[in-house]
C-alpha cells in the first residue's frame, strides 16, 4: 500500500509541470527491502516509490497534452480559403466541410488547440470581413508534437507553466530523482 500511495502521489503531480499524468504504466520489476523493519515504512516507501516513478518517466519520452476544441464555422463558399488560412496559423486543420442545400454557406468542422483559440474569432472575422461564424466546444486531449528535450513549443509550455506556478525553471534534471548509495 506503501508504493501504490507513492504512485498516486506520482500520478497527481508530474515531474514535468506538477499536473496529473494519464496513460502511464509502471512495471515493478523488483524490490529489495532493508532487513530492519524501521526502514520499511510509510515514510520511506512513498517517496522512495514516487522518486521512482519519476525517474522512469523522465528516462521513457514524456509529453504533455493540450487540450482541443471542436469548432463549427459556419461561412459563405467565398470566404472559405480566408479560415483555412486562418486555422493554419493556429495549428487546426479542417476535417469536414459540408454546404448547406439551398445555400452558398458551408459548415466546416475544425480541431482547434484551446491555447492558439484566443483572439480566434476576431481574427477569424476580421480576415473574412465578419463572414464566419464560428462556435467552439472542448472535444479532446492531445499530445503536443515534439520533444520535451528538444525546445519548440512543448519546452516553451512547460516552461511557462512552471514559471506561472512559481516551481524552479527548466525540466527537472534526473539526477535530482536517482538514489545514490
């Protein structure tokens, strides 16, 4: 009970911007205890097993998730190209279009990432001359493409999210995590 309270302890705050982690999967290969049973309790099993946890994690290649937004853009056929255009710049891509019968007007279907939707509306807009008319709901998580390692736009998010939650900046080393005898 000891190691499953440290990795629920693990699995609520990550070692990569102290958020709860989904989808990983530990295997507990092997444990040597310490003969004394002083040694053997709550206090040193928990955090030991979450240390672990994180070791793991930050040796596999971690990610995070963001969350995206399904967005129904209503909008004449003339301005289609415009919220293409639009979507682009904001990392979302279209993956249904549909005309109305009757109408000139189209119903396009977009995934959106939520972090690149402020200010979408406006710009949406203004680039259409106030033709389209967008809605957005909350569909999905998604991985962030790239490394966590390798800078970009998954760096500068962890990055960003420590520095708001006032933890200490960069990724944390793993060495910080590894028991040394």
């Amino acid at each position: 009970e000891s190691v499953v309270g440290g990795f629920a302890w693990a699995t609520q705050n990550g070692p990569l911007c102290e958020e709860q982690m989904r989808g990983c999967r530990f295997n507990l290969m092997d444990v040597v205890l310490h003969a004394d049973a002083i040694h053997r309790g709550m206090g040193q099993i928990m955090p030991t097993s979450r240390r672990v946890c994180f070791a793991s994690l930050l040796t596999a290649e971690p990610n995070i998730l963001e969350p995206v937004y399904l967005c129904n853009i209503s909008v004449p056929q003339d301005a289609m190209g415009n919220v293409y255009g639009v979507l682009t710049q904001r990392r979302g891509h279209v993956f249904s279009e549909e005309q109305r019968p009757g109408t000139p007007q189209m119903t396009l279907l977009a995934y959106l990432p939520v972090m690149e939707s402020f200010g979408f509306t406006a710009d949406l807009r203004s680039n259409t001359g106030g033709k389209a008319f967008p809605q957005c709901s909350f569909d999905h998580w998604e991985p962030m493409n790239g490394s966590v390692y390798g800078g970009g736009k998954v760096a500068d998010t962890i990055t960003a999210v420590r520095k708001r939650k006032g933890l200490k900046e960069g990724i944390p080393e793993i060495a910080q995590y590894l028991d040394k005898l």
